[in-house]
C-alpha cells in the first residue's frame, strides 16, 4: 500500500488546516485507556509521519499526555487533531479529518489487552500490546 501525497485534512469548525506530506493509507485503532478517554472510544488514525505542517496554528493546544507523546486539539471547536511522539516528531492523525478522499485500509489495531470488551472489529488485523508498542515508540525519547 502506497503513500497519498498532496492531501488536506481540517477541524470541524475550519480554523485549522491539516497539510501532511504524507499519508500511508493505512488506518489504525488505538485501545489505550488514555485514547479512549480522550475520544470516548478508540482512536482511529493514520500514520502521517514527521513532515505535517498546519494553517491556523494559532488556533492548535497541544497536551503533554505522558513522557513519550503529546496529543493536539483545536481550540475553538474541540476537534482531536494529532497524536505525536515526542522524540521523533511523528504525527498520527485521525483519519476522518481527512474525509472521504483517501482509499484507507483498516490494518491495525494497538494497546490491544486494553480492548473493553464491550466492542469488537470484524477486520483482521495486525496487533500490538501496549508493552510491544511502548518498547517500539517510547525508546525515540532517548
């Protein structure tokens, strides 16, 4: 699966634009308590990794939510717009921000022992515990 270049995402009120240069057409689900308290569920997303820039950045906060990562929402509207390691710069970005004009394939799923039990996808996909995900992306801090 290829790389969608030259794509544009926005928050739901507009004041931010998403520009990425990249977006792997892989989607995501994050069960991690954290995600799942930020967004009500888990957190869908796309890999879109360092090279994001934003238009109305005034308009960004960004949350330092552990050692390792930092999420970022629009101030006016609320709208969740990125999930970032902190070492590495890399961006994951909810791929409904981006509508409907990237072909995604859900492929994976993360933080998987933290699954409630209370819903499940159909779609085979790649998994990931916490422990194996924290040994890949929290290791870029140092």
């Amino acid at each position: 699966m290829s790389d969608v270049n030259e794509t544009s995402g926005s928050c739901l009120c507009g004041a931010i634009r998403i520009l990425p240069q990249h977006v792997k057409q892989s989607l995501g689900a994050c069960h991690c308590t954290t995600c799942r308290k930020w967004g009500g569920g888990p957190y869908l997303s796309v890999d879109c990794g360092t090279n994001v820039s934003f238009e109305g950045e005034e308009n960004i906060s960004v949350f330092g939510s552990s050692e390792w990562a930092e999420r970022g929402f629009c101030k006016q509207c609320g709208t969740h717009l990125f999930f970032r390691i902190k070492g590495s710069g890399q961006y994951f970005i909810p791929g409904a921000l981006f509508g409907d004009q990237l072909p995604l394939e859900f492929e994976r799923q993360v933080f998987i022992d933290e699954k409630p039990l209370y819903y499940t996808f159909a779609n085979k996909t790649r998994e990931m515990t916490g422990a194996e995900l924290l040994a890949r992306y929290a290791s870029d801090q140092e």
